[in-house]
C-alpha cells in the first residue's frame, strides 16, 4: 500500500511539475479562474466605474448588436473569450490584457475607442479593475476559455525533417561505386530513363572551375589536364581545387547569402559596417581550412563563450564569428527602444531558423505557427537566449551595435603605454603652470574676485620662455592625442543581462502573457530538456543543440544545400524551408546517406564536395535526349546535368579574369567610408563606388538600398534577408549593359590587348581567345566568321605585314562579343 501510494504521489508531481512546465506551450493545460466571490465592494466598483466606461466608449462597436473582430464586452464571457486578436482581458494581469493594450494607446496598430484616447483616470481604473480579478456580476458563471491543444507534438514527430536521419544500405544493384549514382540510377531504371555519356573534358574542367573557386580555367590548366590519360585525372582536378585559396571565396560567398552579409546597415540609417568584413575574411578562411560545419556553426552561435585558453588569436577568431548575430539589418532610430530589441531578436531567430534549421521560425512571434508543430511559446523560448544576448551596445537613437575588442596583447600594451605619454604629458604641463602661477608676484590694487582671470589670461603673464615651452608641451601632447593607437573592434555579440521572456500576445511587447523559460523547441528537443544555466544565456547549449550528430535538421539541410548549389537545385527544394509547407525531397535516401556521410567524416564540407563531384551524376553531359525529357522534363532524376547561368559574382570574376585585370589577393577592406560612417550625407552625396575595383566580387562592398547595379541586373541576392535560392532572370537591361557599359567596353579592350601582346598571329590571337573565354579553340565556321568579320576593319598604316590585323578596336569587338555570349555565361 504504502509503494502504491508514495508511486501516486510521485506521478501527482511529477505531472503537476509538467503542467508547470507546458504554461503557454500550445499544450493543453488547466488556466486559473477568474474571482467567483466578488465582494460588494468589488461589484459597486464595476457598475460605478467600469460599466458606465464600457457602455459609453464600447458597447456601439462591441455589443449585443455589433461585434466588430468577433469582440463582444458587455459580458464578462465576451471579454475572457476575445476576439480575432485574442482574449480581451486576463483576470489579475492587466499587462495581459489587450483591452488595457488598446485604452492605453500602446501599440500603434490598436488604439480604442479610435475617435479619443480614454482619460487617464478611466485607464487607472480599468487597470485596477482586472488587477482585482475583473469582478463582475457574472462572475460565478463565466469560464476561462481552456487553452486548446493546437499543437500535436506526437504528430508533429511524423514530419519526416523532424526524424534523425538514419543511414540507408547503399543499392547494391546498381553498376557504380559512388553511392550517389546507386540511389539515382536505381530511380532512374525504374522510370525507364536513359543515361546521358560522361561530359568531355574541357566541358568537366570547366564546370568544376566555376563550382569550386568561381573562375574559369586557365588554359594551361586545360591542357594540363587534357595530357593526363590517368583514371583519376579528374579527381586530381577537384583535389586541386579544394586546395586552392580562391575556394574559400566562392563557397564562403554562398554562405554570405544565408547570413545576409551586408556592409552596411540599410534602412533608416544606412552607416557602414566598417568591421564587416573581418567576419566575411572569417568565413572564407574557414572554408579554406575545411573547418568542421558543426564547430563552424558553434563559433558564429556562442564563439565569445567558447574556451579558448591561452590562445588569443583563437579567441579572437571566434569573437569575429559572432558577428553572425549582429550582421542584420536594423532601424537603428526607433524611437521605441524594446519594439527595436525584439526586432532585432525576431530577425536573429528567422536567420538561424531557416539559415541552420530550415524553420520557419519567424512565423511564431505573433501566435502558433499556423503549419508547423512550433507553438508560441518555443519561439519566447528561444527569443530568451537572444534576448539575454547582447547584440547592441547602445538602443538610444542612433542606436550602435555591439563591437568586441580583438586587440593582441601586444597592441593592448602598446596602447597602454602610450595613453601613459599622454597622461605624464598632461601632468607635467599641469605641474608647469602650478609652478609657474605660484611664482607670479602678488596682484596689487582691487581684484574682481567674482571674476578671476582665466587660466588662459594668466598664462599672458608667464614669461615668454614659459609661454614657449608650454606651447612646445601642449603640441607634443596633440601629437600624442592624435596618434593614440586605435585598438581592433569586430561585430559580434556577448551574453547580457540574463532573462526569460514573456510571451507577447499579438507579438506586441506591450501586451504581455505568461513568461517562458529559456529552452528549445519541444518538437525536436522534447519536453525533458536539460535547463539551461541561470548565469549565462544558453547560447552556447544551443549550438551545442544544433550541431549534435542526430540533430533531425543541421546536417540534412547543410548538404541539400551543397547539392543545390552544385546542381542547381536541392534535393529538397526548398532550401530555407524543411518544413510541412516545403517540399517533399526527391530523393529522402540519397538525403539522408549524404546527411550522416556528413557527419562521420568529421562534419568535412570538402569531403561531401569531392563525392558529389565524383559522381557519374555530376560529370554527365547536358545534352538532350526527347525520350527522357518526356518522362522526366524536369530532369528529377538526374540522367542529365542541367544546364545554368552564373550567377552576378562569377559572371563580373570571370570577365575579369579573362581580361588579365583581376587582382587576386585575399581578405581586407574596400569600404570608402568609417566604420558607422554614413555612406549618403544630408545632400544625398553617394560615398559608394564600385567600377574601378578589379578585386573579386566577394571583396565589393555590399551597401544595403544600393547595390551595385551590375549585381542587382543579374540577380544577385537582397543583402537584408537570408536567400538559399538565388533566381535567375533574362531580361532585356542584362543585354544591354553587355553591348554598351563602360566596364564592358574596359574589359574587354584590356583583353584584346591581352590576345594582342601573347600572339602574333591572326590565328594565334583567334585561338587563345577562345581558350581563354571558352576553354576550348574555335571551330573551322568559328574561325572562318571571325576572319571574316576583322577583314571588314582597314588595317592601319602602321601594320606590320598584309593579313596581320592590329586594329585594336576590331579585337576589342571580338572579345566582348565572346564575353556577352551565352557560352560565356553558361556552365554546361
């Protein structure tokens, strides 16, 4: 009797602990009454003061007849159940309560009544009214609306993204050592489809050219590979480029679009980034490195809570990752310093959710999510670890963002030393002209003592070698001030004062209701969640959350993700959105193989690379075939590779390149302006300029509302929002910024003179710039049109021979012609 008992107490807390545990989850749970007692006293308030209130300035729009937003206030049911915007009042808590919201003029988009703002007496008392229970004489009969269980967190577990991936057998029947090719051509024979040939090898080298460091191959790196008859020439290819440092630039800018790297702050105020790009020289290093995805993820969650030891460098390192929190854009002169904090916490959320998650995390600031099992509360859950983050330096308008120190020890002392100069200097100036008074003689005759002299004035009375050396002191000391060292700042965040959040009805932070503990979502992490610690934000658990091995989502996203941007599209193909709305993946098996692959090579992205890249599917031609193209048109099965355009960046590196003109070093600054700097002043003067960088793309400043025009014509991504998913547009304005810009012309004239200097020849020069431009030599019809086309040009009197063009105008008409072609701006 006494187990049975003890065991019923037990499952009687332990359910009461998770009632606790669930208050405003979306689960179903017990809510508190409202006052079923209400003394005389209580009810004599309500027909005195709240009653007459309602009847007056409520019941026309919110009564028996009319209720506008299914809101009805002449019964206390009415208020309890609310309308569209939720309950209209919560007994006890006013700060819950949308009707004391709305009286109170807070929130900009619910102000009643809408003709007059309430007196503020009348506010008062309708605050102490539902502080004292909202009293009422129906009391004894209304009912607090149950919450209802909108969430089934069980089912919510059937969505396939919120399984952990479990490793499938590889098909065994397939004729293929790549485990890639076995899921596909598996598919693919039971679809009927025919396999289109291997791509020949100036179309492959090309392709992974592009891929891996966004630049065309060299010609000499064409032929190099084109005499190496090895079975692994290709392999020696990737290998080759997964070395090179340019890899960290294409793929780190991939990853720019899904943390909305800008260098600017856009918006209300749009002043430069200034230390930006210490986090961009970061991403792109640790791309070069083939730093593990999961630590990677770690350092731009939690960096400034990571141990780092004795190492400074490290440390620094990974206070610049944080920068990943802190690159969004922001209304830096919001008058409404809490509405600011929550954006800002909204817009974090939203990049981690569909950036690392592929959540729609957003989508639950203002109630349950309407399509995923993510409930109201899981997003205050989480807004309390970034909230207890700090992200801002300062809210006050213009509000600043937080910037980490990332001095050496070195520079830190160096510092140190030499504000000590400029201290001794100030002491030794101020012990100069002590001394200096205190020799004065006595002043004779009457003295306004109301209004001594200033210390500038007495100075007229030191001696001229005192006046001397003083004036000596005081420009050394102006010397020092302005070659005080500046110490080095990164964007980045640190933990801040620690809480938990509210959840805010509507998503207003003016109308509050039950608050949340810091924790994650309970569908993936499940009610039995470690608690996070009470001295620090939890930002740290939380990466360590997100980067566990059989996290259903990190891995699956991060190499649909790779596939899509080697392929064109993902497996899913909605790369930020895993989930109930997204798309169901093409190939959940091959998703999954490639996920844990993932993670037992140690989280290496250049492992996935070089596997897909070895696949039969990547190296296929991209030719057409009219019977697998009626049974598969959208190419679903991969029996082909699909055919598509470079996008903005590639498409300006390789112009570049081609023309001889790009500048290849790696990391710094370009911005033209101070870090916080405005980039337009009060007459709209336009400090950004883009067209004589001969950088890479990836180093060109990335000022939010003004784009660079070449990247905005050929779709480069909107620097405010994370973009997975880049589209590509043809359009009229992309062909005739070829034809007639000034860069064009530029490029393409430097890449005559190119041709011009390495061969002599007509042929020669013909030839070298196909295989610059194409990767390939002309054909016979190529080679007699262009022919053709230079004898049309008078040869200038200075030509060394007949037949030997050097009309430089002519070549330069050729190479843009080259360079503005669908060749050159096609992978195929």
């Amino acid at each position: 009797m006494p187990r049975i008992l003890n065991s019923y107490l037990l499952r009687l807390l332990v359910g009461m602990f998770m009632l606790s545990l669930l208050a405003g989850t979306g689960v179903a749970q017990q809510t508190v009454k409202p006052n079923v007692e209400p003394n005389e006293e209580q009810l004599r308030f309500f027909e005195t003061k709240i009653r007459p209130l309602l009847a007056t300035h409520c019941y026309d729009c919110h009564g028996a007849d009319l209720q506008e937003s299914n809101l009805r206030l002449d019964t206390l049911q009415g208020m309890l159940n609310g309308g569209k915007g939720g309950p209209g009042l919560v007994p006890h808590k006013p700060q819950g309560s949308l009707l004391v919201t709305a009286v109170s003029y807070r929130d900009s988009d619910l102000k009643m009544p809408p003709e007059e703002k309430l007196a503020a007496e009348q506010i008062a008392d309708l605050t102490r009214w539902i502080e004292m229970g909202a009293p009422h004489p129906d009391s004894g009969s209304a009912e607090l609306p149950q919450a209802s269980a909108k969430i089934d967190l069980e089912k919510g577990r059937e969505h396939w993204a919120f399984q952990p991936p479990v490793k499938p057998n590889v098909p065994s029947t397939a004729d293929t050592q790549n485990p890639i090719d076995a899921f596909l051509q598996q598919a693919m024979s039971e679809q009927g489809l025919t396999l289109l040939k291997q791509a020949d090898k100036r179309t492959l080298i090309r392709r992974a050219s592009f891929d891996l460091i966004g630049l065309p191959p060299t010609p000499e790196d064409v032929d190099h590979f084109l005499a190496d008859e090895s079975a692994d020439a290709f392999e020696k290819v990737v290998d080759r480029l997964l070395a090179s440092p340019h890899y960290g630039e294409r793929w780190g800018r991939h990853w720019l679009d899904i943390v909305r790297y800008a260098d600017s702050n856009g918006l209300d105020e749009n002043v430069a980034h200034g230390n930006a790009w210490r986090y961009r020289d970061y991403v792109v290093e640790s791309f070069n490195q083939d730093k593990p995805y999961d630590q990677f993820l770690r350092e731009q969650l939690a960096g400034d809570l990571i141990d780092s030891g004795d190492d400074w460098q490290l440390r620094n390192e990974r206070l610049i990752a944080t920068g990943f929190l802190v690159l969004g854009p922001k209304v830096l002169a919001e008058v409404d310093e809490t509405k600011m904090e929550m954006d800002i916490v909204d817009e974090q959320l939203d990049t981690i959710g569909r950036g690392i998650l592929g959540l729609t995390l957003g989508c639950a600031r203002c109630h349950d999510h309407k399509f995923d099992p993510i409930g109201h509360a899981d997003y205050y859950a989480m807004a309390g670890i970034l909230k207890s983050t700090r992200a801002m330096q300062t809210f006050t308008k213009v509000a600043k963002w937080n910037e980490n120190s990332i001095a050496s020890p070195i520079q830190v002392q160096e510092k140190a030393a030499h504000e000590k100069k400029i201290s001794d200097q100030k002491k030794r100036i101020e012990i100069l002209v002590e001394a200096t008074i205190n020799s004065l003689p006595e002043p004779t005759g009457e003295t306004d003592l109301e209004d001594p002299e200033e210390p500038e004035d007495v100075e007229k009375n030191f001696p001229e070698e005192v006046q001397s050396e003083l004036k000596s002191m005081r420009d050394e000391l102006k010397n020092l001030e302005t070659s005080n060292p500046q110490l080095p700042t990164a964007m980045g965040v640190q933990d801040g004062e620690i809480t938990d959040v509210p959840v805010h009805l509507r998503g207003s932070h003016l109308t509050l209701g039950e608050v949340v503990q810091r924790r994650f979502p309970l569908v993936l992490a499940g009610l039995e969640q470690v608690s996070l610690p009470k001295n620090k934000s939890g930002r740290l658990e939380f990466a360590q959350w997100l980067t566990q091995n059989d996290h259903p989502l990190t891995a699956r996203v991060i190499v649909n993700r790779l596939w899509r941007w080697h392929f064109g599209k993902g497996i899913v193909g909605t790369v930020d959105n895993f989930g109930l709305r997204g798309e169901q993946p093409s190939h959940p098996e091959l998703l999954d193989w490639l996920a844990i692959s993932l993670v037992e090579s140690n989280w290496s992205i250049k492992t996935i690379h070089r596997t897909i890249m070895l696949s039969a599917a990547y190296q296929r031609e991209s030719g057409f075939d009219s019977t697998n193209t009626s049974i598969d048109p959208a190419n679903k099965y991969y029996w082909k590779y699909d055919l598509h355009r470079l996008d903005a960046e590639t498409i300006r590196d390789s112009m570049l390149a081609v023309s001889g003109t790009l500048d290849l070093k790696i990391g710094g600054s370009l911005l033209p302006v101070e870090n916080r700097a405005y980039f337009f002043n009060h007459t709209s003067e336009d400090k950004a300029s883009y067209e004589n960088i001969r950088r890479r793309s990836i180093y060109v400043p990335v000022v939010r509302n003004h784009l660079y025009d070449f990247f905005q014509l050929f779709d480069y991504t909107d620097a405010s929002v994370l973009n997975g998913n880049r589209e590509t547009s043809t359009i009229a304005p992309q062909a005739l910024m070829l034809m007639n810009s000034e860069l064009i012309a530029e490029l393409s004239a430097a890449m005559a003179d190119r041709i011009l200097q390495q061969h002599s020849s007509r042929e020669g020069r013909i030839n070298y710039s196909f295989n610059l431009a194409y990767s390939r030599p002309p054909s016979a019809a190529e080679l007699q049109q262009i022919t053709h086309y230079l004898n049309g040009f008078d040869a200038p009197e200075t030509e060394p021979s007949p037949g030997q063009i050097n009309n430089k105008k002519a070549w330069q008409l050729v190479c843009q012609s080259l360079i503005s072609s669908s060749e050159f701006l096609y992978v195929q």
